[in-house]
C-alpha cells in the first residue's frame, strides 16, 4: 500500500514537471534573426540621424544590445514591447591626430630645408629650425589638450519606460512627439541630454509636466514594434547640447511605429 502511495506521488511530482516545462516552453518564445534585423536597423538609423560628430571628434566604439526573445501577455495574448539598446563613444583621437601632423610638418620642413640647402642659403636653415621646433612644440601642447578632452557617450534605447519630471529651466528643445532635457552630471562643465521620442505620450509637450511613456495595456500586435525611443548623450556640455540641437528628430521618429 505505501508502495502504491510512493508511485502516486511519483507520478505526481513528475507530471507537475512536465506541465511546468511545458508551460515554460510556451514562454521562451524566439525572435527570427529577420525580426531582430528590423530592431538593428532601426538602432542604426536613430544613430545616423544624429548627424556628423563634432570636429575633432571620432567613434572609437559601438555596441549593441539585441533582443532574441519576446513574451506574450497571457490575458491578452498580444505581444509586451520588446526593448533593446546600442551605445557608441566617441573620443577626440588625439594619438591619430598628432600622427599625422607630426608627418605633415616634418615633410613640409624637409622640404624647405633641402632647397636653402641647395641654395647654400645657411640663415634660411636656422630660420626654419628654429621654426620647425615653435611648431612641434605648438602641436605637442595641442595633443596634451585633447588628450584631456572628454570624450561623448551616446545610449540609445527602445522601448523604454522613463519617468521624468520636466524642470522648465532644463528645456532644451521640444517640438511634436519630441522633448530634450539637459541635466548636470559631475563637473560644472559636464553635462548629460536626455531626448525622448514618443508621438503619443508626447504629442503636445507643451501641456506636459512630466515624461511618461507609459506602454499600451495589454501589449501591441507585431513583435518588433517599437513606441518610444530616448538619447541620452553625456560629456562636455557645450558639445553635447550643441550636438543634441542637431539631431534630426524627424528621422527619429520614423523609426517609430505610430500604429499601436
């Protein structure tokens, strides 16, 4: 009898296994690579609507965030927003830089020396020794400060849920679907902007007093539909604001899918 009752419960125990698996199989539902090339795609577009970085300054590293699954809302049986991100960091690459100037200006001297050579023209030489090393000097105090420059990290994210309170005074720009937000990170002179993009949440920013985007109950239809996307952008301030006011915020918002 205590043997029949250990096999029940056996029996049991591994049938509740079973649904669980089950049921936890039902969950881990996979996106097609297609689907996250959608998403990759649109991360890539939000980046090139950033426009050209400012002079002095390159990319000196990208990643991204990719998606892979999507979960179903069990009441509804709709889609939850799926999220995904990138970052990209730019610096003022200084070593590249001085490189290159460094071999401009020795070719350039090299070449004026060997026509005073020629000409046996000895005061032209000194003059241009002397001028040769004001110049690297110059250019060795130029590398010293951008290796000092800080340098600007850019994240990009979809399907974000922020929650921000809109201090007037932090407005930096703002216009249909669009709000940018300067805050202090750090140093006086460091800065970070926050972009949102929502044509729904923030169809009229005007009468907003807080950044919401809120997520549609019951979740969307498409799987790689993407609501909102915010920039954040940190570094110098005068760059990053500067650089923020340059977006273009129209082909941002392209990238959302204004159909819920």
């Amino acid at each position: 009898m205590q043997r029949r009752k250990l096999d029940i419960v056996v029996m049991l125990l591994v049938s509740i296994a079973l649904l669980s698996a089950s049921a936890w199989g039902e969950e881990e539902n996979y996106l097609t690579r297609d689907e996250v090339t959608v998403i990759k795609k649109k991360l890539v577009a939000i980046f090139t609507a950033l426009g050209d970085a400012p002079k002095g300054y390159g990319k000196e590293d990208e990643n991204y965030n990719l998606p892979t699954r999507f979960y179903k809302d069990r009441s509804s049986g709709k889609i939850n927003p799926i999220q995904a991100s990138a970052s990209q960091r730019f610096g003022v690459g200084a070593e590249k830089k001085m490189k290159k100037s460094e071999k401009e200006l020795g070719d350039y001297y090299r070449k004026k020396m060997l026509e005073a050579q020629a000409r046996n023209d000895m005061e032209e030489m000194t003059r241009l020794s002397q001028e040769m090393q004001m110049k690297a000097g110059q250019a060795g105090l130029e590398q010293m400060e951008a290796e000092r420059a800080e340098p600007v990290h850019i994240d990009v994210s979809l399907n974000s849920n922020p929650s921000q309170t809109i201090d007037p005074d932090n407005v930096v720009f703002e216009r249909p679907g669009v709000i940018a937000l300067h805050f202090r990170e750090g140093d006086e002179d460091k800065a970070r902007i926050e972009v949102y993009f929502d044509p729904v949440s923030l169809k009229d920013t005007k009468t907003l007093s807080i950044v919401d985007l809120k997520m549609p109950e019951g979740g969307v239809k498409n799987k790689t539909t993407v609501l909102n996307a915010t920039i954040r952008m940190s570094g110098p301030a005068d760059i990053v604001e500067a650089w923020a006011k340059k977006i273009d915020t129209k082909g941002v918002l392209t990238q959302i899918d204004v159909g819920r």
